[in-house]
C-alpha cells in the first residue's frame, strides 16, 4: 500500500516562503506523475502544481507561477513545492497525490490515485 506523508506546512507572514515535502513509500514502482492540491475552507480542491514522472514537465496553476515551483527527486521518492511570495488566500491544506495511470504533469483529480494526509498552510497579513 502506497503511503504519501507530508510536512513543511505551517504559519507565516505574507511574504514569507515555505516549503513542502511529500515523501512516497510502499508500493510505488507504478509512480507516475504526481502533484500538489489545495483546498481553503468551503473552497472546492484545486491542482496547484504537477510533475511528470521524469521531472521535465510541470504543470502550474495561474494564481503560482512565479511563486511556487514544484520538483522531484525520483531516488528519494519525494517531489516539494517551494512557496515563495505567501499570500493569506494561500491558507489551505495541501495535499500531495500520486498517479499510477499517467505520466503526463496533468492538474485533474480524477488521474490521481493515492492522496496524502495533507498539510495545513496558513499565511497572515
């Protein structure tokens, strides 16, 4: 059983950087693209970046790109988000996901298989 366990979550100043680690461990030798989603409280989930399994492609959500960058490092199993530039719409959780069915750094849940416990951002102004 695949398991996907975040951290790096926590309270910063608008401004402020953090970032998130999502190690893989279990059965992953189907590892495929995997990603980072967030969602804000009565706020619907939302992809915020994804990679593909080589780590050359991503994908970005608008309200990121220049802020965040997601990564991989295929020995470790782990891909981050580096956050950069926080803003207090940035509070939610996020989760980490892994698919088994695809390659490709796509942003829809329905590709991803194994989903993390999440973990909790919460950006003050």
């Amino acid at each position: 059983q695949v398991e996907l366990v975040e951290s790096g979550g926590g309270l910063v100043q608008a401004g402020g950087s953090l970032r998130l680690s999502c190690v893989a461990s279990g059965r992953s030798d189907d590892t495929r693209a995997m990603a980072w989603f967030r969602q804000a409280p009565g706020e619907k989930r939302e992809c915020v970046a994804a990679i593909s399994t080589n780590g050359i492609f991503t994908y970005d959500a608008d309200f990121g790109k220049d802020r965040f960058t997601i990564s991989r490092d295929r020995m470790r199993d782990t891909i981050y988000l580096q956050m950069n530039n926080l803003k207090p719409e940035d509070t939610a959780v996020y989760f980490c996901a892994m698919s088994t069915q695809t390659s490709r750094a796509t942003n829809s849940d329905i590709d991803y298989d194994y989903w993390g416990q999440g973990t909790h951002v919460t950006v003050y102004s």
